[in-house]
C-alpha cells in the first residue's frame, strides 16, 4: 500500500449528548479512491465532517501529510489541501456557475487551463456558466459542487455521496470523471451506490457503529459476497 496520506486513530466524536465515533482507526493511502461504506447512521458522514473540523474530535488523532489537524478550525484545514463536496450539495444559488467557482478559487482568478480540463469531465458547467446555480438540475448541481472542489488542486477531496438522486446517465458520466479525477489526487468517497463504488475504488473501508471494521482493497470486497453480506447486509449484486 502507499504511504499513508490520512490517519485516524482512536477517534471519538461526540455531537451533543451523542457518541457518534467511538474509536475510528482509518487509513487513506496517497493516491486513488478509498471508499467509505457502512449502513445508515454507521458514522460516515461524521467521519468526513470530523477529518474537516465541522465536528471537533473528543478524543483520538488525525493526521493529514504529516500534520495533526484533529480539532483544527475548517478554513484552515481546507487551506491546508483539504476540499469536501457535502452531500447537500452546498451550491450559491442565486449566484451564477462563475461566480461560484470564483468564490471557490483560493489563490486568485481561476486558472483557464484547469477550467478547460473540468470542462473536459462536466461540459455542463461550461454550458451554464452564466446561469444561476439555482435553475441547475440536481446531477448538475452536484456537478457544481465537485466542480467547486476541483477549481485549484487539492491534496485531498472529501466527498458525501456524489451519486444520490442521480439519473442512472449522469452516474455513468461520473464514473468516468472520478477515473480521471483519481489520477490527480486523493479521494475518500462516502458512497451507498456499491456499485459506483466498486467501478472506483482500490481501498475500502466499512463502517458499523461509529468504528471501522472491515479495512482491504474494494477488488477484495466486490469479489466475496459472503463478506459483503456479513458487512453490508447485501451484497454487491443486490444494489442496482
């Protein structure tokens, strides 16, 4: 495996009187995708929301390239080389495709080669590109969002469930866009459509009452419906 780019160790959130991550060991190797799979109400979204200080950790380390960032104030994590794509979506509305890519361009106006090369995975955006976010269909949205995160080159992109509600076209198009996007920098994809995981993947990791318990390669999992029954409660094949 490559070397490690995010370590959790031992860590525990706790969202007002309620202990969501009770002792999360997690490991994101630099490179490719490593997806977070679990049931409902496992702790994933949680888990992303913790590695970028939404929620503060109560116990247990986070390391990101080296660095200690449990409990570290948001922007400064995401200046660190942090994106996160939430599962709302999180898009101005009333702002048109431009300037919500200005707004989430750190370092200055965006940078037209790397503008052509997102045109390149969602051609909508350039389509849209004086448009309000608002008047975008849930897919481009979503688009947007990935978009958003993509405008300057992350280390590492957080995303929540990139696929819910999509039309099964659009999931087929992003599949080929995270192939490409995987190639340029490190995801961790919380992801219930197994089978957009399994296309993308190379690690994984399943989640299960607010700790890991399963860690291996996505090729491991999607090849053993024994374990994905045992972990998932379905397997792969079940999740159209």
């Amino acid at each position: 495996m490559a070397e490690a780019l995010l370590t959790l160790e031992g860590v525990h959130t706790h969202i007002g009187e309620y202990h969501i991550l009770q002792g999360v060991d997690l490991v994101v190797p630099r490179g490719g995708i490593t997806v977070l799979l679990g049931r409902n109400g496992a702790g994933k979204t949680t888990t992303l929301r913790t590695i970028m200080g939404l929620w503060k950790p109560s116990r247990g380390t986070v390391t990101f390239d080296g660095r200690a960032i449990g409990g570290t104030d948001t922007p400064t994590i995401a200046q660190g080389g942090i994106a996160y794509v939430p599962e709302t979506m999180a898009v101005f509305a009333d702002l048109t495709v431009e300037e919500n890519m200005i707004l989430a361009a750190r370092q200055g106006p965006p940078d037209p080669a790397r503008l052509d090369w997102i045109f390149g995975f969602f051609p909508a955006m350039k389509k849209f590109w004086q448009y309000p976010a608002g008047v975008l269909s849930g897919g481009q949205k979503q688009m947007l969002a990935i978009s958003r995160a993509i405008i300057e080159k992350r280390t590492l992109i957080l995303i929540d469930e990139p696929t819910k509600g999509l039309a099964p076209a659009i999931i087929e198009s992003m599949i080929g866009a995270f192939a490409e996007l995987k190639r340029d920098t490190t995801i961790l994809l919380v992801e219930q459509n197994f089978r957009f995981a399994a296309s993308l993947g190379d690690q994984v990791a399943v989640m299960d009452d607010g700790r890991v318990v399963h860690r291996g390669t996505m090729a491991g999992l999607s090849g053993d419906e024994t374990l994905q029954t045992r972990l998932l409660g379905l397997s792969l094949d079940a999740h159209q």
